[in-house]
C-alpha cells in the first residue's frame, strides 16, 4: 500500500530531496555532486545559478564553484523548454537529443519573426563552429563579431538566437564566463566524452533524477518541468522501475526516490533559506501550492513576466523576497516580508543573508527588514 502523507509532510520531504535540509543517501561535496544528483539545474541567470549550488554547498565559495566550473565539472546548455540549465557534461548531448530539440520546434517561426532564413541559421552554426575549433573559448562579443564578419545580421535580437540554436543543435555550450564576459565552447570539445544512452534509458534516467531531486511528483511536473509529452514522462516513470515509489499526498498519487522514506517527514520550524529566483526550488515545479501562498505569486513573479524574486523561506514555505545589490566592497540587500515576521525570525533571515555574503566574500548590508 502507498504511504499516505499530507501536504506538510510531503513538503518536508520534497525540501528533502531539494537537497535543502539533509537527505539520508545523498552527500554532495562539488558541483559535480550536485548537478549530478539533479540532473538538470536552472541557471539561465547565472548569479542564481551559482547561490542554486552554493546554498547546497555549504563548505564552498563562490570562488570554489566556479572553480569547479572551469573543472569542467558541469556546464550550462539549453536542454530543456529553450532554457540555460547546468547539466553533468556527459549528458548534455543526450539530454539535447532527447528535449531540446523539441525547442526547435518554434525556432523556424522565430527565425521568420527575426527576418533569419533556415540557411542564415545554418551558416551561422559553421561560422561558429570554425571560430570556436581548437579547444578554445570565445566571449559573447566575439562569438556575434564572427557571425558579423561572415555576412550574418546579429542586430535585433538575431544574435541571442543564432547562439541558442547553435548550442541545442549541440555544437556549442556556455563556457564559465570570463570576468563578468559570458562565453561560449565547442560541446565536442568540452565533453569529449558523451554518453550515448537509447531513448528508453534516457527517459528513464532523466524519470529517476526528477523524481529524487523533486518528489513527491508527478507524472505532469515531469512533463513540465522537462517539456516531454505527458506521454513520454509516463514512460519514463515506467521505465525507471523499482528506483520509485508511490505515495499518496492528501490523496493524490505522486512518485519519491526509495530512499526518501527513510528521511524526516515532520516540518522543521527553524528552518530559514534564502534562495535564489531562479532555483529548482520553486521553478522544478509546475503546481507549487506546497512551497507558497497563490496570494503571494505576484510578488515572486511581478506582471508574470518570468522574472522570478529571490526568496526567503520558512519550514519550506515562501515568506519573503529579498533584492541584493553586489559592490565592490560590499553586498547590499533589501527584504521584503510577505507574512508578519517576528524578532527571532528577523534574525535568522540576518543569518542567512550573512551566509550569502559569506559565500560572495563580502560583508553584508541590510537596508531593511520588516
């Protein structure tokens, strides 16, 4: 029989295997480990996307990730719903293959919209392939003055595109930046080693990820959150096998990692994360009821327009946004409650932004806190 859990238990596990309070099997020490575990990480911001590890990552800096960065020990590609995500360097290619190129899908539309033919597409695919050939890596800059100097119109949004639709044909990816410079590599050359699973494996494999960096969930989640078909996702759980198990949450099936139901299933009222916007945390999930209040969705994602807020989160739920301003010498942030927060909560916001700081290697200033 399931294990039937409620909505607040269900959240302490899913919080679990967000890797955000312990986790009985996992012990990530890198990047590596934590990409690994996830399979597939927001960063299409990439500020973000460095907290996204170092929130998980305690003993690490800033400094350490991206370290581990240029270690090749991930890297960041459109795999998904035409969105930048950290992904284990092996599996971009398959990853690519299997769900990024249903982006693809609405690229000739785009490229109509932007006055780009199939062919400028193309050429522009072997003009950067050629500039990038050697191991090497160019910036951004660079990258869009090679397609210039080839003939090819980057004016007007014709650049950003060109460079995505490079990267999930699977030629190139995103390199670490270089200073604040975003910049691109051959896929070939920075994963020379791919691994080439049949489709049923991958869908498996990427089922069995999702399920243990997210559960509980469901078959539709998997589906968003990868852009398959509900069709496929089901197959993926199918064929992830024994790995999952079904629970009931407030009496509706969802799937967890086997090893999930031996972790701590009771909310832990201390707990006090500052997170940022663009996390697993609240972008792995279409329905995100568990984590926060429908009333404060706007405050997360002002006008809907995709851009989500940093968060404060209490016990795993959403209690405030913060907004951090990064200076040479220091690192400015302001707090937004969204819930009244009393005095012993304002103080372990204050903890938790310290560590952020810490993380960047610079003090902290807080302007406000309600």
């Amino acid at each position: 029989m399931p294990v039937d859990l409620t909505g607040r238990e269900a959240l302490a596990l899913r919080m679990t295997s967000l890797l955000l309070r312990p986790h009985p099997t996992a012990r990530p020490g890198g990047v590596a480990d934590v990409v690994g575990w996830f399979g597939a990480m927001q960063a299409q911001d990439l500020a973000s996307g460095m907290w996204s590890l170092g929130a998980r990552l305690p003993a690490l800096s800033h400094a350490d990730v991206h370290a581990g960065l240029e270690r090749r020990e991930a890297l960041r590609t459109w795999p998904m719903r035409g969105t930048v995500h950290l992904v284990p360097p092996r599996d971009a290619r398959w990853m690519l293959e299997l769900t990024g190129v249903r982006s693809l899908a609405s690229a000739a539309t785009r490229r109509t919209q932007l006055g780009l033919t199939e062919t400028d597409a193309d050429r522009a695919v072997d003009v950067l392939g050629a500039a990038l050939a050697g191991g090497g890596r160019l910036t951004r800059a660079r990258c869009l003055a090679a397609l210039a100097a080839a003939g090819i119109d980057t004016g007007d949004q014709r650049g950003y595109h060109l460079l995505w639709y490079a990267s999930v044909r699977g030629v190139t990816c995103l390199a670490p930046n270089v200073g604040t410079e975003q910049t691109f590599a051959l896929l070939d050359e920075w994963a020379p080693d791919p691994h080439r699973p049949e489709r049923d494996e991958s869908l498996a494999t990427l089922a069995r990820r999702y399920v243990r960096g997210h559960g509980p969930v469901t078959a539709r989640e998997f589906a968003g959150w990868t852009g398959l078909t509900l069709t496929d996702a089901r197959r993926g759980f199918a064929a992830a096998g024994d790995a999952l198990t079904v629970v009931r949450v407030d009496g509706e099936e969802a799937l967890v990692d086997a090893a999930l139901l031996d972790a701590p299933r009771e909310p832990v009222d201390d707990d006090l994360l500052v997170l940022p916007g663009f996390d697993e945390y609240l972008l792995g999930f279409k329905n995100r009821s568990l984590m926060l209040d429908p009333a404060h969705a706007d405050a997360i994602v002002p006008g809907r327009n995709g851009v989500f807020q940093a968060t404060i989160v209490r016990d795993g739920r959403v209690v405030g946004t913060w907004k951090r301003t990064v200076g040479k010498t220091r690192v400015t942030v302001t707090v937004h409650p969204l819930v009244p927060l009393d005095e012993g909560t304002r103080a372990r916001v204050e903890v938790a932004l310290s560590r952020y700081a810490g993380f960047l290697g610079l003090p902290l200033r807080i302007e406000r806190v309600g």
